[in-house]
C-alpha cells in the first residue's frame, strides 16, 4: 500500500520516472539495511530524505507531500518555499518552469480576494511595474491562476526587521549603509512621482553582501494624483513608522513622508527598538504627534552625536524643518556607509509551526488522502499488527518482510504446542483447591508428610 506521502510525490510531476525509479532502487537498499520490518511511516522518513538528498524536492515541497499536498505549479512557476504572511497576502519562493530563474510570488489567498482587494492588488502590480532601480525590488510578471499573484525578483537574506530581531541593533556603519541605499530606491520612486507610504523595516530587504532593496509598494501612490487613490484620505502605514502629516492630512503625504518614516527605521535599526513602543495604535499615534522619541545614545552609547542629528533631522515633526528628500539623505549617512564593514547574516532556522501551504486549491489533495484513508481502512487489521506492507516497486524488500512473518508464524505455532504440554491435570486442579481451603498450618504439614513419604 503507498502511502499519502508516496502518492503525492508521484501526483505532484515533480519528480521525472528515471528519477523516482532511482530513489525507489535507494529505498528498497536502504529498507533492507534496517533491523526490523519497514513501516510505512519509516518507509515515508527514508524517502523524504532521499528525495531531498537527490535535489528532487524541496524541504518545503517534501514537508507539503506529507500532508497529501501535491500541486505546486502556479501558472509556468513551481512553488519551491515559504517566505512571508503580510497582512493581504502570502509571499513565496518559486521557479521559471522553463527559463530556471529564482523568484518571488506574492499572492492573494482566496478568502481574502474581495473585490476591494483584487483592485489593490492589481494597483500594486502596475505600480512595481513602472520601477526599475537596483534599490527596488523589481517586478516580472503578474497573472491569475485561481488566485492573483505578482512576480517580484527573489531577494536572498532577510528583511532588516528579522535581522535585528535575530543579531541586535547594527552598528551606526552598517545602518548608514543600509539606510543610504534604502533612500537611494525611494529618491528613485519619488523621482517618478511616487510615494511609498509604507517605509518600515520589515519592507527593506538586506542580501548576505548588504545590498539594500525597498520592497512592498502595495501601498504606494502618485503624490500627483492621490485622489485617484481608493484610499486617499485613510491613514495606511504601520503605526509604529507613521509620519505626523500621515495622520493629521493624508490627502498631503509626499516624499518628506517617506523621509519621516525612514528616520525611524534608522532609530530602530541602531537602537533595536521603535521609537515609541508599547501602547495600542492610538496611543502610538498620538505620539508620533506630540512626543519626542528617547535620545538613541540611551540604546546606543556608541553612535556619535552628528549621526543622532540626522536622525533628529529625519524625524523632525514640521515637514518644513525635516530633512527634504531621500538624497539628502543618502548623500548625509555616505560618510558612514563608507565605512562599514562586510554584514554577517545570522543563519534563520524556520520556526516550529507549519508554513502554510502552496496556493492551489486543496481538492486535488484531499481527494488524494481520501483515496489512502480508504486503503489504509482496507489494511486495518494489518496495521493493528504493527506490520505495514510495502508498494509493489519494494517486492524485494517485502518478501524478506514475508519470511519474517512465516518465522513469527511458526513461533507462534511452537508456543501454542508447549502451552497444549504444558496444561495443568486434574490432580494438579485439587491440590490447589486444597492448598487454598485449607488454614496454613494444616497445609505445611500436610507438604511435610508428603515429602517424607516420597523417600
């Protein structure tokens, strides 16, 4: 009987014949090596590791086989890992089916796909479409394929965010260099009149060299044209990095918002902490507004005071006294970048929970574990046994499997006889009904005489 796992890595057309022909050949040598008969479920542990041994899956795709997922295609690209979960979509790692090249898919799930949102996703997609900056993270393609999906090229590493959660605030040269560039890709975006609105850690992408590139547009607009924008007059961002104006007068976001929003993702990456954190969104809100951050040398004694000034200077609450565009910027913190070293990327485990699965829909895959759970139904009483036979491709292996099981067979047969020899008599049955009426002084005298009379 195959298994969920086996079937799905047939299903999924991942896997060419001659290849899975070789990782079955590996199965059944690796079966045989074992001291004991083979269950499916271990069967099922050597076979992931081959399979991902051999480059034929993923860990991720393997992961999804074992629960009966066995569609990964999305239009010509194959889903290969899990990135990210924003707030509207999923983001994951894919391939060119034909052309090889290593990409990102973002998509939008199916109970998410309001009309609203459809029409913000496909705003995002021509909007990412019209950049082309090496400090941006460009666009490829963009399709549906019973979900809406957006191509973005793959950025190995991390976003700054999980940097910092994982090695601790960077030192004033590392964020100098990685802040230059991040303004560099919006000076690049406002100069085709754009405003990212959505400037945050989490949406600077940083490579193992430290190339920065500025990711997530969705909330993007032409600061020409904003009333054109279906959510011109909200206040969209994330609190802990929006500017004063973002939320006294958002019809008026422009570049300067970005800078604002910039200067705090600056104070994070060299702090480790937002500016003003704890407290729910009001109360975030309302200090963005009214109160001054603490001073950066209370996190960082390190940094010198004409780095504090600039990031004063990004984070000014007058849009007038603030420093006026991202070029500025990047051509202020070019001293430091300068200076910085190599960034050493701590390596990321994935968490302990489960990544969510591919986007296709699942009822390819639950017919698939329907089909196992009725053979597993039909081979119960094997199972009880503790015995779990093997698919036709490992005949080898399962007819060592059937010798086994004649040996037990006849064991069993063996002890059945010793237990019919071995059966107690009738004298045998009143000597212990004896030995259990009568009171024990009784009894030892009676085992007494008895012993004396056999000499």
């Amino acid at each position: 009987m195959e298994s969920i796992f086996q079937k799905a890595a047939m299903a999924s057309g991942l896997i060419e014949p001659p290849q899975w022909e070789y990782c079955m050949r590996l199965l059944r040598f690796r079966c045989s090596t074992e001291p004991q008969p083979v269950s499916i479920q271990r069967q099922d542990e050597l076979l992931h590791g081959i399979l991902i041994e051999q480059g034929a899956v993923t860990e991720y795709q393997a992961a999804q086989m074992s629960n009966g997922r066995a569609t990964f295609k999305l239009g010509p690209y194959i889903i290969t890992d899990f990135i990210a979960q924003g707030g509207m979509g999923q983001v994951f790692k894919a391939v060119h089916g034909v052309m090889g090249r290593e990409c990102a898919i973002k998509v939008v799930p199916t109970n998410k796909a309001t009309p609203d949102a459809i029409a913000g996703f496909n705003r995002e997609i021509r909007l990412q479409a019209k950049l082309d900056c090496p400090y941006l993270v460009r666009a490829y393609d963009a399709g549906y394929d019973k979900v809406y999906y957006l191509v973005t090229e793959y950025v190995p590493g991390m976003d700054l965010r999980r940097l910092i959660k994982a090695q601790g605030p960077l030192p004033q040269e590392q964020a100098a260099r990685i802040i230059m560039q991040a303004a560099l890709g919006l000076e690049y975006a406002h100069q085709q009149g754009m405003v990212h609105r959505d400037v945050k850690p989490g949406n600077i992408l940083v490579t193992p060299e430290g190339l920065a590139k500025v990711s997530d547009v969705g909330l993007a607009g032409f600061t020409a044209n904003l009333m054109d924008d279906p959510r011109a007059g909200k206040i969209v961002g994330t609190a802990d990095y929006l500017s004063p104006e973002h939320i006294r007068t958002p019809l008026k976001v422009g570049p300067v918002s970005d800078v604002y929003s910039l200067g705090c993702t600056l104070y994070y990456a060299v702090c480790g902490k937002v500016p003003f954190p704890g407290g729910d969104t009001s109360q975030k809100v309302r200090r963005h507004l009214e109160e001054t951050p603490f001073h950066p040398r209370r996190f960082a004694a390190n940094i010198t005071e004409e780095f504090v000034e600039i990031i004063a200077e990004m984070m000014d609450k007058n849009p007038n006294n603030r420093i006026q565009s991202c070029a500025e910027v990047a051509a202020r913190l070019e001293p430091w970048a300068m200076q910085s070293a190599e960034l050493q990327q701590p390596k990321m485990s994935r968490g302990p929970w489960s990544a969510p699965p591919p986007p296709a829909i699942e009822l390819e895959s639950q017919a698939l574990m329907d089909e196992v759970a009725q053979e597993t139904s039909i081979h119960s009483n094997e199972s009880q046994q503790g015995r779990s036979a093997l698919p036709e491709s490992l005949a080898m292996v399962e007819s060592q499997d059937v010798m086994l099981d004649s040996f037990n067979f006849d064991a069993s047969k063996k002890t059945s006889g010793a237990q019919v020899t071995a059966q107690p008599s009738q004298a045998m049955i009143i000597a212990l009904t004896v030995a259990i009426m009568l009171p024990p002084a009784l009894l030892l005298g009676a085992i007494i005489g008895y012993l004396f009379g056999m000499k």
